[in-house]
C-alpha cells in the first residue's frame, strides 16, 4: 500500500497498530455487536498505546504528529468494522475544536484525558426537528451571572451514552439576524447538573457504536466552558467540516476496498455448475466494474488527503468525494452481497454486517443532498 503521504514512520506505526487491533479488536468486535456496546475498557486500552488524540500537542497529553497517522488510524479501525466510527469521531472531529478554538486552561483540563482514553467525547449539534439545518436549532443556552442554563434536546448523538464531554451547539441569541450569527458552542461535562441521556437508540446498523439522545433541562455549565467566542459556533462547524466529511469519504473507500477484497477471495471458493463463480463472465465484469471505482476513489481521496495536510480549501472536493464515495460503498455492499448469495444474507459472513452500515454514511455529516448543493453552489450555480 503506498500512499502519497506515507512516509517510514507511518509504516511502523500501521504495523504496530494493526498488532494491537489483531489482538484487541478483531476477535471481540462480533461480541460487541451483540453487546450493542463498545467497552471502555477498549478506550483505555488504545490511550495507553498511544492510539488516541494523534496531533494533540505532547504538552496537552498527545503525540503531536501529522494528520498522516490520523489516516492510518481511521483506516484500520474502519478494515475491523464500522462501529469503531465513534473513535474517529472523538480523535479527529471534536478534539480538533478544542485545540483550535479552546483557552489554554481548557486544554490542559480536558486533553490529557481524552489522549488516555478516561474521557470520550461527543459533539451535539442535531436536533429531533432540524437535521442538516444547523441554522435553526432551538437549544437555547441563556447567561446568567457566572453560568449559562442550556434548555433543548440533541439526538443521533454519536457517543452519546460514553460521551464525558460534548461540544453542545446551542443558541446564544435567539433573537440574532441572521439566525446563525447566535449561535455558540458550549462544552457540557458528564456530571453537569440538569444533564441526562435519554434513549439509547437502536439503529439497522452500526450496531456496537452507541448512539443516544441528549437532554438539557435548566442545565447548568460555568462560562469558562464557552468553547471560542460567543455567536461564532456556526462559523466554526463550517471550519471543521471539511475534515469531518473527509474522514467520512475515507471510512467509505475503505469499506469498499474491504468488501471487494473478501468478495474475489468469496467467488474463488465458491463453485456453482461446477466451476468457481469467479470463472463466469458476468461475474468478472461485476468485479472489474468495482475495482475501477475503488482504485478511481482511492487515488482521488489520497490527493484530498495530501492537500488537506498541506492546508488547501478542499471544501468543494471534499463534498465530491464524500457523496460519491459513501455511494460507491453502498452500491459495492448490494453487490458484493449478491455475489455471495443466500450466504451474504447471514450474519455470520461479515458482508451482512457491511450492508447495513454503510448506508448511514450518505446521511450524517451533512447528507448526500447537502454535498451536491455545496457543489452546485461553489461551482457557480
């Protein structure tokens, strides 16, 4: 596997970490489907080998490396399965918020234990009545005194039962023309009085991440826990987007380069009319069609990474690759699924668990639909 942004270093590290996850991961992942729950157990063990919190500065708790070795984590967390999408989430989308718009005495209070592991994290931004709409949340956070008193519900929470800190985004002035210049991100600490988990939902997939609704009823959180400045929360959940929705275009192109890679092992083991499905003419050109659109996804998502890292506005890439490749996937795992037959529908062959996980990856961090407006728009329309 050779990437553009690889160099030795990350090569060892790859290999030190699928070592660990040989070992910790694999042979545990079914039962956590089962569980319905990931241990945090396993949260703490990834702290301790250093598998948490990559570009956190060491001074905060972190490793202090480049956004390369981010890649190869989300990358091997994603060949073990879908579920582990929480970890990437808390490395690679809530911290960075903290590192980029957090006071000093935030990181320090909050960094080093979520590079250990003793504190998961999650970010609320969706509510029951506005998906995509971030614009018109109603989760209000009103200050009074040396407090704000955060009032609303979150749902489709990802770590959302785990989570020990969440970046709630909520408005500050409701009254605020336009409506997104009122809003602000509010860090919420598990033990914060009128704070509760509501239900733990059960999802078609996906089924070890833990998922939850949120609630905030006269909830009470010190001002020091404003994350940046007062009526730029919406500005900054665009600045972080672009990372988010290529760390979702990322977990779709290896999702599909994992359930193409069991399909051609699959189709040479199984034989109908006595020959190996892999010998029929319409099964290659199903194989041949796949391949071309994952080698196609992988050489444009290794270029986005690369500009990335290097600092470019990606943002209408980024869009492109997140609706294409999360399609791709979908349509890989349909595929895959009827190449394996009446087996692919069992749960005991892993191409079942792909087909229902996949799908959700065209919904969050700004749906299909929003990526093709971004696009439109950023193009001139």
């Amino acid at each position: 596997m050779s990437h553009l942004y690889i160099q030795k270093e990350h090569t060892i590290f790859r290999s030190a970490l699928r070592k660990f996850l040989d070992k910790e991961a694999y042979p545990y992942y079914e039962q956590w489907e089962e569980d319905r729950m990931i241990p945090r157990s396993f949260w703490r063990k990834l702290g301790d080998n250093g598998f948490l919190c990559p570009e956190v500065d060491d001074k905060y708790g972190g490793s202090g490396v480049d956004f390369g070795f981010s890649v190869i984590i989300n990358e091997e967390l994603e060949r073990v399965g879908s579920g582990l999408v929480g970890i990437s989430l808390h490395n690679d989308i809530v911290i960075p918020y903290i590192t980029a718009y957090g006071t000093d005495e935030q990181k320090r209070r909050w960094l080093p234990k979520s590079a250990t592991g003793e504190i998961i994290t999650a970010i609320a931004m969706t509510e029951p009545g506005t998906g995509s709409d971030l614009a018109n949340i109603r989760t209000t956070a009103r200050r009074e005194g040396d407090h704000y008193v955060i009032n609303g519900q979150k749902t489709f929470i990802t770590n959302g039962i785990h989570g020990d800190l969440v970046i709630v985004a909520c408005k500050t002035d409701p009254d605020a023309v336009p409506k997104h210049k009122g809003i602000s991100l509010i860090v919420v600490e598990r033990d914060a009085q009128g704070f509760s988990r509501g239900r733990k939902l059960h999802k078609v997939g996906l089924h070890c991440q833990d998922t939850a609704e949120l609630i905030f009823e006269d909830c009470i959180v010190p001002k020091e826990n404003l994350l940046g400045q007062e009526g730029k929360g919406f500005q900054y959940l665009m600045e972080k987007l672009q990372q988010e929705r290529l760390i979702v275009a990322l977990a779709a192109q290896v999702s599909s380069e994992t359930m193409l890679n069991q399909t051609i092992q699959y189709i040479k083991q199984r034989e109908a009319f006595g020959k190996a499905i892999s010998k029929f003419q319409n099964t290659q050109f199903k194989i041949a069609e796949m391949a071309t659109e994952v080698e196609m996804g992988r050489t444009f998502i290794d270029q986005l990474i690369v500009d990335h890292m290097n600092g470019k506005d990606i943002v209408t890439k980024v869009s492109m690759a997140k609706w294409k490749l999360t399609e791709v996937a979908r349509n890989i795992a349909t595929e895959c699924m009827q190449l394996h037959g009446g087996y692919g529908y069992m749960e005991e062959y892993e191409i079942a668990r792909r087909y229902r996980d996949i799908p959700v990856a065209s919904i969050y961090a700004g749906t299909n639909e929003i990526m093709k407006t971004i696009i439109a728009k950023n193009v001139g329309l």
